[in-house]
C-alpha cells in the first residue's frame, strides 16, 4: 500500500505540469531583426585622376629616304648619327643616262621652236595655211614637256634632306643597284621627341590639348621631365575601351633618344563631383544601381550613372542627389523596401530617419 501510494503522489505532481503546456499553447516568436547596414552620405568632393602609364619615346618627325628613280648609287653622303641640314646632299644615283636625254630634248626643243618661228613668217606672207602654224605650236610645247620630265628625272637621282636633323639608318652603299622606291635612309628630328601612352575611356574626356604630363626616361635616372599633350587620338579600342593619348617632352632634356623607355604621369585637374565608396555601385543586368536609404528605415534601388574612379571612390554623374545616404554594406540578401537598421559608417544615423538619435541619447524602451 505504501508503493501505491507513491505512485500516486507522483502521477499527481507530473500531471499540472502536462496541462499547463497544452494551454499555453505554441511558444511565442521573437520578433524579426532589421537588416544591418552601413550608410554613406553622399557629397561633393575633389575628384583627380593620376597615373603613371609606360611608354617609348618616338621621333615626332621621321622621313624616310626612298629613291624615284632606279639606277646604281655613286655616292653616300652621310651615316647614321650625322646631323644634316634641309637641302644637304644624302645621296647620288649615276645619272649619265639621263643627262643625255635630257641633251637631246632639249636639241629637239629648239629645232621646234626654230621650225615654228619660220611657219609663222611664212604664215605671214601667205605661203602656209593657220592649221600649219597651229601644228608647229604643238610640237614645241611636246618638246618643252619632254625637256621638264627629263629635268625632274636628272634631280630626282639626287637625294636631298628634307629638314635638319639626324640620320638614323643607312641600309645603302655606294655601288648598289636599287630599284625604284628603294628604302635608302631614314632622318629624324631630336629637337621633338614624343610618346604614346593608352588611357581609359573614362579618362579621356578629362583630358585637354595641352595639359602638363611628368615624364620619367629610365635611361636618364629617376628626373622628372616636363611634357604636354599634343594629341588626343579620337578612336576607342573596342576590345580593352583605352584610347591613345600623345605626349611630347617640352623641352626635350639632354640625353633623350628616340626609342627609349619612358613612365608617363597623367592628372586631370581637380574639380568637385559628387562621389561614393566603390562598394556602393552594384550591377546587374539592368545597370549599375545603388541602395538609397530612406526615412522610413526602408531602402529602395536607384539607378545611377558612374563616371571617374580614383582609388575607393567613383564619381556618380547621375541618378543621386547630395546628402543622400547610400548603402556601403550589408548587401547580402538585400532587397529593394526592406526595412533596415543603420550601424556604423559616415552616416549610421541619419537625420530625418525614423530611429535617427542624437549622439548619446539612449534609446526608447520600445525600440
């Protein structure tokens, strides 16, 4: 009877506990967090853009000397590094040939300037009729036409300097036959040097005529040479979106030889844009876009328009408004009208907001 007993007790004790449960029902859930954020407030700021790009330097004017006519060459007159004059001599083809031609036309040329001098007269006295005389005439002016073409072909067997400058290449020697269009010589110009360098499409449009550059030729040590761009290329590359951009050294220090490698320095001038974190700008197929926050703790996706990046910022050209506060992170599962809760970053309590704060106030008991 004492067993029974226990047993009972102890039925009685487990019982309210099992009732109690079944009452109270499902246990009550918690309420859902806010989505954490960090904001950005958007504002002006100075934008540049610097950057160093490799290069080659170049001769801006470079000539080379190719012969109009064919022949045997008797004289070479220069070697690379020679500094030559416009108008010097480079080089002679044997033009005895030629010169006899030219001798002869220039015989027929005066016995049909004779011969048309005499049908006049007697055209005169009426022993020739005009059709006569209109004959003789064409004979000369073929005759004269014959003595220029030969003329031009005699000076075209010497070869002149076209500007001053410096020989760079001798590819000839004296007793070599050529044929016509022959590369002989080159000539180039070191008083102008220059240097092609690429830039990103986005840059491009930041860049003018006559900006400065920096120009560091590794050949010559770690100086800094004053340069200019001449010329902006207007074609984009499709395939890598540069553009080629044209530097000349302005003056051109002592030493500097076309052909040598070079670093170019380019900046774009400081001026006030409106700017983000790069981790602000998100893509997807529908263009590149930004969280905006709003007052309510919600969040809505803004299209917006980029434009040169420097460093962690990117200049915004369209689509945002300064004193907006952006997304910068918390991303991840993010969606345009959530509810959000701003923490930390430039602008985690932002005015106007509906769990905006003064800094240290405390916050409500139902917050």
């Amino acid at each position: 009877m004492r067993i029974g007993g226990a047993v009972a007790a102890l039925a009685l004790a487990v019982l309210p506990a099992g009732c109690g449960n079944e009452s109270s029902g499902k246990t009550a859930k918690r309420p859902a967090r806010a989505h954490l954020v960090e904001l950005f407030e958007v504002k002006p700021g100075h934008l540049s853009y610097t950057a160093s790009r490799a290069g080659s330097l170049r001769a801006l004017r470079e000539v080379k000397i190719v012969n109009e006519e064919e022949g045997r060459l008797t004289e070479v007159a220069v070697r690379e590094g020679d500094r030559v004059a416009a108008g010097d001599v480079l080089a002679r083809y044997d033009d005895r040939i030629l010169r006899a031609q030219l001798d002869k036309a220039a015989a027929t040329r005066k016995q049909a300037e004779v011969d048309y001098e005499r049908n006049r007269q007697m055209k005169a006295k009426g022993f020739v009729s005009d059709d006569a005389v209109s004959r003789a005439m064409t004979v000369v002016e073929i005759a004269r036409a014959e003595e220029r073409l030969l003329a031009a072909r005699v000076a075209n067997m010497t070869l002149s300097a076209p500007f001053d400058g410096v020989v760079s290449q001798r590819l000839v020697e004296p007793g070599n036959a050529t044929p016509r269009h022959t590369h002989l010589l080159s000539v180039i110009d070191p008083s102008k040097l220059v240097t092609d360098v690429t830039v990103s499409e986005l840059v491009i449009p930041h860049l003018g005529v006559g900006d400065p550059a920096q120009v560091r030729i590794d050949a010559l040590g770690d100086a800094l040479h004053e340069g200019r761009i001449v010329r902006i290329h207007p074609a984009i590359d499709p395939s890598s979106r540069t553009g080629r951009v044209e530097v000349q050294l302005d003056p051109v220090p002592a030493g500097a030889r076309a052909g040598q490698f070079c670093r170019v320095a380019l900046s774009t001038g400081a001026s006030e844009r409106l700017v983000v974190p790069l981790s602000a700008l998100q893509r997807d197929a529908q263009g590149e876009y930004v969280m905006v926050h709003r007052k309510d703790d919600t969040v809505e996706r803004r299209g917006v328009a980029s434009g040169l990046r420097l460093a962690d910022r990117v200049e915004v050209q369209a689509g945002l408004k300064p004193n907006e506060h952006v997304v910068v992170k918390g991303f991840i599962g993010l969606k345009p009208g959530q509810a959000v809760k701003p923490v930390g970053g430039e602008a985690a309590k932002p005015r106007g907001g509906a769990d905006a704060r003064t800094p240290g106030e405390a916050p409500s008991k139902g917050s």
